[in-house]
C-alpha cells in the first residue's frame, strides 16, 4: 500500500518544512509515502467561501484516481487515539488497498464534491490548527502508527 497526503498550499515557513522533511523520511522505512502540494488559487479575494472550496475540490478530485480510498482530515471526522490509528492502518494495509490519500483542505475546508466521494474522515483533535500546522503532525503521527505496529520503543503508553 502507498500512503499520499494531499495539501491544499505551500508552506515556505523552514521549521515546518524541516519537520514534513524529518517525518517523511523516517515514514519511508515503513511504507511508501508522498506528499503532494496542491498550489493555492489565485486572486481568492474576488472568491465566496463556496467558489474556493469548490475550485479547491476540482483540484483535489484530479489528483485521485477511481481505485484511491480518500481519507478527509476534518474537524467533523472520528478521533483515534495514535494505537487506535496504528489497527486502523493495519486494517487497511490488509484489505489489499493500493492507495489510501489523505487530505488537509483550505481555510474554509471541503466541497460538497469532495465530501461526496470521500471514503472516510478523521479529527486529529477538537482544536483547530493552521493548515501549515496539521501537516507535519499528521506525518508524525503517521510515523508513529508504524512504531507501533512495528513494537518499537517510539510511542509509550
């Protein structure tokens, strides 16, 4: 199984790129891993909250194809805790998935479109955090699913 994340914008904040750069090399002793910028839309000023989520969305949709299972991370999604995450991967990884894509959205999140063809959503807490932000704590987390399912002393309990 191959594991993509899909970002909706660039970061060039250096701390949070060291970070995704950090977690997804180790990730890649584990699994096969990529993540994908989608570039932000441009001139969103002249945009309603609606019209960027669903330009947003044709951008998100392009990216899949019909056999990807597609994970949203949203607020409104199921909370695990990180071994909880780990047997859910497990779970994955041993239904024969070939590729399982996760993705952060905008600011103002998804499109009715995308909604529709996702698979799933998950919550990685019931605060917000920046788009920036999510990115390299998902990979973290990540990361630490497979120490887990690995019983390596990474994540204690």
């Amino acid at each position: 199984m191959q594991i993509k994340l899909l970002a909706i914008g660039k970061t060039d904040h250096k701390a949070i790129l060291e970070l995704i750069s950090e977690y997804s090399d180790r990730l890649g002793y584990y699994i096969r891993f990529e993540l994908e910028i989608i570039p932000d839309l441009k001139n969103t000023k002249s945009l309603s909250e609606s019209i960027q989520k669903e330009k947003e969305g044709e951008l998100i949709l392009k990216k899949l194809i019909p056999s990807d299972e597609l994970i949203l991370l949203d607020e409104r999604g199921k909370n695990f805790s990180s071994v909880e995450f780990s047997e859910y991967l497990q779970k994955k990884m041993n239904s024969g998935l070939r590729q399982l894509v996760f993705v952060i959205g905008g600011p103002y999140g998804f499109s009715d479109a995308v909604y529709g063809r996702a698979n799933g959503k998950i919550s990685l807490s019931k605060m917000t955090f920046s788009h920036q932000m999510i990115r390299p704590f998902f990979i973290e987390q990540l990361y630490r699913a497979f120490t887990i399912l690995r019983n390596e002393p990474y994540h204690h309990e």
